[in-house]
C-alpha cells in the first residue's frame, strides 16, 4: 500500500475517533465558562482534557469563543499538578485555558511553585487552595475536591451532631438558679461542678465551676451568646420584670437585617437576644432559620428559642474566617462585614466578630471553650495528629486563629 494511501487512512480513523466526543455539547459547557470569565466570576476556565488531535479538531471552536467573549486563551500541554483533580485525567492530553488580563501570568506562577522539588503535602494543598480559587471555586467545593483527591478532611467529614458553649463560674448554683429560673431552659445533665443546659435542638450552654477548672476567673470573657428567638418583645418585657441588667436595650430597625437588646447574666457573660429579618446580609440564613422548630422555655406564655449564635473576637478576622472555612469546613450564613455568621450544627451558629467594633474586645486568654459532638471523634483526633504541624492541638481538643480552645 502506498504511503499517502496510509496517512488517508490515519486521518479517517483519527477523525473517526475524535467525533465520539460530543463536541457540541462540550463546546457549549465551554461557552457557559467564557460566559462566566467575561462577568469577573471565574478569573480562569477550563476547557475539557482533548488528546492533541482531538484539539487540533476543536481549535476553530476554541478561537470562536474566545473572539465572541473577548478572552484570551492558551494552550497547555501540562496542566499543574495541584490536588483537584486525579492525575490521570490529564494524562498525556491537552487543556485550553480561557482568561483575561494577567491571568495567565498568575497560573505560570502557581504552576512554577507547585513544580518545586520536594514540596510537602501542607505546601501542596494551600497552592492547589490557590488554584482552586483562581478557577472560581468557593471554599466548600475546594475543600470537596480536595477530600476527593488527597488525604484532606475538614470536621463536617466526621458528622457535626451538636454545638456546646462552655462558660466559668465563681458561684455555680447562682449562675445555675439564672438560667434555669429566669430563662426557664431545660437542665439537661448536672453534676457538682457542671450543669448542662439546653437552648433549643443541639445547641447547648454549660456552666462549670472555676474550681479546679484551670482558669483563675480573671480572664476577659471576650464571648457573647445571641439566643435566636421571634418573640424579643416578650423576653425584653420578662427580663426587665425579673430585673436582669440590660446593656443595650431593645432596639427595633423597621428594614434592617435584626432587631435586638443585650442583657448580662450574674457573672458578666454577655447575653444577646436576637431576631433576623430577611435582607441581603442574611439571604442564606433566613430559610435555615426557617426550617428550625423552636424550643419552649419554662417562662409564662410561651417564650422559645430557635438557637444560637456564639460570637467569638478576633485580632485578625481573615485567619479567623480561613480557618472556619477551610480547616473545619463550614459555610457562611450571614456576612455582616465586619461580623460573619456560620452554621456549625442545625442550630448552633458560629460569629466571628472584629474585636475592634464588637461588643467585646480580642483577648489572648478567654473565659471559653467550645465543646463539639462528633458521630466519629476518633477518626477527627488521629486525623489532626497525622495532618496538623499546629502545637496549639492536642489530644482532643485545638485552638483556633483566635486562641479560642475547641473540645469534642
């Protein structure tokens, strides 16, 4: 047979295998993702892995989108090694990259540090964060494909069940008579030096003595707990009759994003009660909120609480926020600027407040920990042993940006 007889015969076969990819339909996935590098959402998209024939077929429709959605592109031979996605899904193909501006010269960046030698798994796993974040990504859906391709874990993984504040008393069976009388919650486990109160689903308080605790009692509070309720009229009209002290007195704010007023408990802890309206600091928290079944108290006519936020204050909010979000894995409910709201268990929330505006100032020592109900604790504290340089944890408990100690 003679060779131009062979290389037709190549060029039928190549074209025939590159026409089982469904062109169209990638080429239109394609256009979703120019679509969305050309609104600023993405700053760089993917187009699907294609042997180098296959893509020298699609380079017309390449060129096409790019012109139609004023976007550069580039072809890359090798795309970065970052623990997204598997290996072998790129192996031995090619992938066009669409993007605007510098871009480009931000992905050269990463993929030059990311071909360092002897790079660690911790080093490895912030610049595949990076990468992520420069597809676009939000943090859950990096912290997923994270644990889909490497030995990443955050604390959702090991099933979140409930939410515990922990606060420190000098006088226990006072603080204890509070709580159970003035705010009728239900006493749900005690002992001589603790008594467990439930808020309202798996949201808890519990009080401990400062007895033997290992705190002196002298250390700033530096901790505020919102109970979530649709009844702030009725608990502020209770409070003044019981004559609780009031810091802030009730304040209503018709369109606002919540109403509320501050009381404090007899040893100084700070005591929120708080109602969300719908506005759009709060357009994820509202239909959670919603779907909450709230817990009745043992206060004349009814008073309930849906929950609680506890808020904690901080030095530096953005290592605060990035350790929330990437190390323990949880989404962000309400973003009030210089305050954000988590939900950490059905009805226990996290806030992360500047402790230059908040109510309470930052504090390296506090008067607070944090007990987390895990379904599989075991697993979480190896895991923190084998993936965390961090000496601040421990046996089973940590410390987060702020120095707050976390327990499960």
């Amino acid at each position: 047979m003679k060779k131009s007889s062979l290389y037709f015969l190549f060029l039928l076969t190549l074209l025939f295998s590159c026409e089982k990819r469904d062109f169209k339909k990638e080429s239109g996935q394609i256009e979703s993702f120019a679509e969305m590098v050309k609104a600023g959402v993405k700053p760089l998209a993917l187009g699907p892995p294609m042997t180098s024939a296959e893509l020298d077929l699609f380079m017309p429709e390449v060129k096409r989108i790019s012109q139609k959605y004023g976007l550069s592109f580039y072809r890359e031979a090798t795309l970065v090694q970052a623990d997204l996605f598997p290996v072998s899904s790129v192996e031995g193909k090619e992938v066009v990259l669409f993007y605007k501006g510098n871009t480009l010269k931000a992905y050269e960046d990463l993929k030059q540090e990311l071909a360092e030698e002897n790079i660690s798994a911790m080093r490895k796993r912030e610049l595949s964060r990076r990468f992520g974040r420069l597809l676009g990504y939000p943090t859950e859906r990096i912290n997923d494909l994270l644990a889909e391709n490497s030995a990443f874990r955050d604390l959702e993984d090991f099933g979140i069940q409930g939410l515990e504040v922990k606060w420190f008393y000098k006088d226990l069976v006072k603080a204890k008579a509070f709580y159970q009388t003035t705010l009728g919650l239900e006493l749900v486990e005690e002992s001589e030096s603790t008594a467990k109160f439930l808020i309202s689903g798996d949201s808890f308080l519990t009080l401990q003595s400062i007895a033997d605790s290992g705190y002196t009692g002298a250390e700033p509070k530096s901790v505020a707990l919102a109970f979530l309720t649709d009844q702030l009229e009725g608990w502020y009209a209770h409070l003044q009759e019981q004559k609780v002290m009031i810091k802030y007195p009730l304040k209503q704010n018709p369109g606002g994003p919540h109403d509320g007023f501050v009381a404090v408990d007899p040893e100084g802890y700070l005591l929120e009660f708080e109602t969300f309206f719908q506005h759009p600091e709060n357009e994820v928290l509202m239909p959670e909120l919603a779907e909450l079944q709230p817990k009745s108290t043992r206060i004349e006519g009814d008073l309930q609480f849906k929950g609680s936020v506890v808020w904690l204050y901080y030095k530096d909010m953005l290592p605060a926020e990035l350790f929330v979000e990437e190390s323990l894995g949880l989404t962000k409910s309400a973003d009030q600027g210089w305050a954000k709201v988590y939900r950490f268990s059905q009805h226990g929330y996290l806030g992360l407040v500047d402790g230059l505006r908040g109510m309470n100032t930052f504090s390296p020592e506090k008067l607070v920990e944090l007990s987390i109900d895990l379904e599989n604790p075991g697993p979480w504290e190896n895991y923190l042993k084998t993936n965390s340089p961090d000496s601040t944890r421990k046996a089973n408990s940590f410390k987060d940006a702020g120095g707050y100690q976390f327990r499960f």
